[in-house]
C-alpha cells in the first residue's frame, strides 16, 4: 500500500460559500417542485389560501436570489429571508389540516396521491429553513 497524504477534512467542511448555494439550489429545486405540483393539484385542494402562501413563497424565495452578492446566491443577512422564514411558518398548519381533512398521510409509505406528494413537497421546502438560520449565524 502507498501512502498518501491525508484529506483535510477541515476544508471542506469550512467551505461557507459552497454550503450556502447548495442549500439554497435544494431550496430553489424543491420550492420549483412543489409550485409545480400546486398547479396540478389546487382544484382539488379547494384552498385558496394554501394558493395564496404558494404564490408568497415563490416571489419571496425569487426576491431572496436577487439579493445574490459575489459568490453567494442568496444574502442571508438581507431582511427577506426572516419574511421567508415567516412564509414557510404560515403555510404549515394550512397544508397539516387539508391533509387531515383529506384523510392523507399517516402511512409512513411512499404516496402516489398528488395531494400526498404537494403536502410532503411543501414538508421538504420547510425542512432548509434550519441549514438557511444555520447558515447565516455562521456566516464568515
């Protein structure tokens, strides 16, 4: 066996910047998916107000981007990013409860239902929020 010299794991790991766009391209990937599937699945819904928080976390996450400075694709230290934060909060019970009055979830399986697959969508957009706060108290 050669030697070879060790990976300093603390590199990459201290890699703000690059941990930064990646959480906020999972963002911008995911929250693209599920604006998607509102679409597909609002009639069905019936709640205009689901629609409404939709559409809110769509201009701010797109108003969030335009804050990109340097290398960063977002500024975690603009104001937008609490209002992000606070839009993400709001649509949680909406989404819980036409979940609940629809009878979905609970399974732990993998749903084909597109309501299902929406609601768990919207689960994932919300599950950043902690890698976006995260990130912006370790900011360099």
């Amino acid at each position: 066996m050669s030697e070879s010299p060790e990976v300093d794991f603390s590199q990459i790991r201290g890699d703000w910047h690059f941990h930064i766009n990646y959480v906020a391209n999972a963002v911008h990937q995911t929250l693209a998916r599920a604006v998607k599937m509102w679409g597909g699945v609002q009639a069905e819904a019936n709640d205009p107000a689901i629609g409404e928080l939709v559409a809110k976390l769509e201009d701010t996450w797109g108003r969030l981007e335009q804050t990109a400075t340097g290398e960063d694709k977002i500024d975690t230290t603009s104001p937008i990013l609490d209002e992000w934060l606070a839009v993400c909060d709001q649509i949680k019970a909406p989404c819980d409860g036409m979940e609940e009055a629809k009878g979905l979830g609970g399974s732990g399986a993998i749903s084909d239902l597109p309501l299902e697959q929406f609601t768990e969508a919207m689960r994932q957009v919300r599950s950043f929020n902690e890698d976006l706060i995260m990130m912006r108290e370790q900011k360099p």
